[in-house]
C-alpha cells in the first residue's frame, strides 16, 4: 500500500481501504517505522502520515487550502554543506515541507 500511494498516506486512510482492526493498523505501522519500511511525515497538522522509505529524497509542498500535497525534489549539496559550514552543525537527516496556495486556489 505504501509503494503504491504516489503521497504520504495517514493510518485513517489505510482503514478506509482495508477491513482491518485498528490497533493491528496501528501497530503494523510502528513497526514498519521502526524497521525503516515506511517513514514518518508530519505536516504539523496533528495527522501522521507515512510514506515508503524506497521512495527517492524529497520534500512536500502543502496546500493550505485544499490540502494537495505535491512531491518536490530540491538539490540539497550546497544548502546542507552551507548549514554545516556556518553553524559546525552535523546534520544527519531533515525533513522540509513547504505550505502555501498551489496554483488552483490561488486563481479561485
């Protein structure tokens, strides 16, 4: 299922395609966490939402207003060496997501 979704997807998505107990999804989902199957993404809206770990690096742009969240590949090289260059900061992993109007609901 997580292979398949082109976006993140939240455990109440799973449950609204699979006949499943909750707490089995619950569970199933923090052990892929825990095993590296699946990551973590939080849009800071209160809603977990996974994603497979195969995919390749990227980050998400949100929309505010219709919540459509697209895939956006950014080269990452010189703003991570700057990070660490200015700050003596080791960055290890990160997570970047953008929040905005896409283009729909801006000409709404």
């Amino acid at each position: 299922m997580f292979d398949a979704s082109k976006y993140p997807i939240s455990a109440s998505d799973i449950l609204s395609k699979v006949r499943a107990n909750k707490t089995t999804i619950y569970r199933e989902i923090a052990s892929f966490v825990s095993s590296g199957i699946v990551k973590e993404i939080d849009f800071g809206d209160g809603v977990k939402r996974y994603e497979s770990s195969r995919r390749n690096h990227h980050h998400h742009l949100i929309c505010n207003s219709c919540k459509k969240v697209d895939d956006i590949a950014i080269d990452e090289d010189y703003l991570l060496k700057g990070i660490g260059r200015n700050t003596g900061f080791r960055i290890q992993s990160h997570s970047l997501e953008f929040f905005g109007l896409c283009a729909n609901c801006q000409n709404a």
